[in-house]
C-alpha cells in the first residue's frame, strides 16, 4: 500500500511540475520589493497628461518569443484609475495573472496593449473603429512558479517602459494639417 502511494505522490508532483504555468503581477506601479518600477500611461508626451479615463482599458498580450507576442490573457482587461491614480490601471483585488502556454520559470515576452472600451470590444476592435490605444514596448521577463522548489512570486512587469496614446487618425491629421497652415503663414 504504501509503495502504491509513493507511485501516485510521484506521478502527481511531475504532473504539476507539467501543468505549472508562469505567473505574472499585473500592475504598473510597483513601490514595495525587490524590483519597484512606475511606467504610466500618458494621453500624449507632448503634455505629460496621464490617461486618467475609466472607458480606456489596459490587457496583458504574451508569447514565447519577441516576434510571437500576439496571445491576450481571457481575463477582463483591467480599467484605468482617475483623478490620483491616473496614469495606472487598477488590475482588482489580485494582480497575479496566468499565462496560460508559459511554463513556470521560464522565459515570456509581454506587451501592455490600451484601448477605449466603448470604442470595441477588444483592442483590434477598438483599434479598427479608430479609437485612440497605445502599445508598451516589448520586453522579456521570468515568470513566476507557485509549484516550484521553491515556489517564485508572480513576475513584476519591471521592463515596462511608460508610454503614450496614438491619435485617432482624424486627430493626427488635423495636427499635420495645423502645422502646415502655420508653416505657410510664417512664410508669408
């Protein structure tokens, strides 16, 4: 009996050590730890306003390499913060998110992706309708291991750069129709 035991505790731990996956804290703003960071989001570097409307979402896209960062965690994408806390989204009562395909441990390349919600759905949705959204930089992190020897916390998005809003199409050209009325103004 207790051979059989020993047999099934085995196959049980190479089991989870199988289906572990990497975890991630999901959170621009980090003051406490190893590792503190603060990437806000901004409206645009022109102004240095930080994105502080609660329509505008923030999601966690992932891959296992740099060029195959095109996979979006199915958590609801997280909700900007207003007024003091503008600038950072509020990831809920627990920051921890799985990436499902990534062992833990391991390597994962990840990428914050921003959008107005009431502009779509998703971020290629609202991207398409035009709405204004914003892509982190491209960055490489460990995730965490809840089931490793010893287990790891959720990796901190350290290599998280601030970064700002692109205009909506409309917006952008009227700026370079703008600027080209007042450089035809000068010349005269």
């Amino acid at each position: 009996m207790k051979k059989s035991l020993s047999v099934v505790a085995v196959c049980l731990s190479f089991a989870a050590g199988v289906y572990a996956q990497g975890t991630v804290d999901f959170r621009n703003k980090v003051s406490a730890g190893a590792t503190p960071f603060d990437s806000p989001v901004y409206m645009d570097f022109v102004g240095g306003t930080k994105l502080g409307n609660a329509n505008f979402v923030a999601q966690l896209w992932y891959g296992a390499s740099a060029s195959s960062v095109n996979t979006a965690l199915l958590d609801t994408p997280a909700v900007f913060r207003t007024g003091t806390g503008a600038g950072y989204w509020n990831p809920g009562a627990d920051s921890t998110r799985v990436l499902p395909t990534i062992a833990g441990g391991t390597a994962a390349w990840v990428q914050v992706r921003v959008w107005d919600s009431t502009k779509g759905a998703d971020y290629n949705a609202a991207k398409a309708a035009g709405s204004l959204y914003g892509d982190s930089n491209i960055f490489q992190l460990t995730t965490g291991n809840p089931t490793g020897s010893p287990p790891t916390v959720p990796a901190v998005l350290a290599g998280l750069t601030p970064f700002a809003l692109v205009p909506e199409p409309s917006t952008f050209a009227l700026g370079l129709l703008g600027a080209a009325a007042l450089l035809f103004r000068r010349r005269k």
